[in-house]
C-alpha cells in the first residue's frame, strides 16, 4: 500500500535529520521533540510513525536507528534508481552539486544539454550528452527518472518523448507547467513563484 504523499515528504525530512541526529550518540528520540526540531505538528510525527509499523517506548521514545532503517526500506533508499538531468541550467548545476553531496535515492547518470560548452564534457562524472543521444542513453543506461530544470526547445515535445522513452517519474524545475499521464508521477516547483510567496509574506 502506497503511503500518503505528505507522510512521504515528512518521512524524507525525518530521515535526513535522524541521520545527523544520530551522530550526538543519543540512541533514542521522542515523537515530540523530532517535531520540535521540524516545527510540525506533534500528532502528524505519530500518525506517520504508526503508518511507518514502528512503535516508541514511552520511557525511552523510538529507537533512531530503527527508525532510519524503516525510513530507507519504505522509501526504497536502499536501491538507487537511475535519472537524468534535461537542461543543464544554473539549476542543473546546482541539482547535480546536491546529488553529489550523497544521500538521495537516485544515480544521476546522465545529462542532456543543446549547449556546446556542456556537451561531451563531465560534471561530477556524470557525461553530458546532445538532445539527439536523449532516447538512445535513456535505454541504454535504463532511466526512470527526470529532472528538468531548463528547456530551450518547445516543452511539450520534450515531455512527449520522455513518455514514449518510459520515464516513470519527472521533477519539474522549469517555470512551464507540464501534465502528464496517470502512470507518471510529476513533482513541480517553481522557485519564481516561492520567491514572490517569501516577500508577500514577508511584508510587515
């Protein structure tokens, strides 16, 4: 059973922090305080954690590693999945510099650029291929993921082909929105709107 999206996104969150929570040599946590440290709500850590099959101990709290075990089995952070990046943009740039870092459940393994300053070069070790090699490295090296983060050519042939290559996953990092079908998970984030959100908001 597929656990819900936002338990998903808090699940990625617990996970990052326990990771580093783990290092103070503190072998037990409280519901209560790893959502303190999240500044979420205290009855969402223990309904996700109820979903996760995990139980604390009222004395103690729950088990970290325990938790980072279950975490990584039920997001499949064990088992790195291939993906691609499709315009190597300032974003791209930065994308790929996060992959580098560690830590995500995915093997970028290939770039795909118009531009002859990142074409047939390495970043990171990850090669840099033409728009034209898209659907030949795709097979080859057995993509599922996408990220695009920018696309000089018309948007909605490059989504037409991702499709047809069998791309199960594409994360959106461009300002065009795009839809897919049902099969294919689509994560969108457009950091032009955030940015007009964080100065709204932000106004006394």
């Amino acid at each position: 059973m597929k656990l819900p999206e936002k338990t998903v996104e808090r699940l990625s969150r617990y996970r990052r922090l326990l990771l580093n929570y783990q290092f103070l040599e503190k072998p037990f946590i409280y519901s209560r305080d790893l959502a303190r440290m999240l500044k979420i709500n205290p009855v969402h850590v223990r309904r996700d954690l109820m979903l996760l099959g995990v139980s604390g101990s009222h004395s103690k709290g729950y088990d970290v590693q325990q938790l980072i075990r279950e975490i990584s089995l039920k997001l499949e952070c064990t088992t790195k999945k291939s993906a691609c990046i499709v315009g190597f943009s300032h974003t791209g740039r930065a994308v790929l510099e996060l992959y580098a870092e560690g830590g995500t459940p995915i093997n970028i393994t290939a770039i795909f650029d118009v531009s002859t300053k990142s074409i047939n070069k390495e970043f990171f070790g990850v090669s840099c291929y033409s728009m034209e090699n898209l659907v030949e490295m795709i097979a080859e090296k057995e993509i599922t993921l996408v990220i695009l983060t920018n696309v000089d050519e018309e948007m909605g042939g490059i989504k037409d082909l991702l499709i047809a290559c069998g791309i199960k996953g594409i994360m959106n990092l461009t300002s065009q929105t795009i839809e897919v079908p049902p099969q294919i998970h689509l994560e969108e984030y457009d950091l032009k709107t955030s940015l007009i959100k964080l100065t709204y908001f932000s106004e006394a």
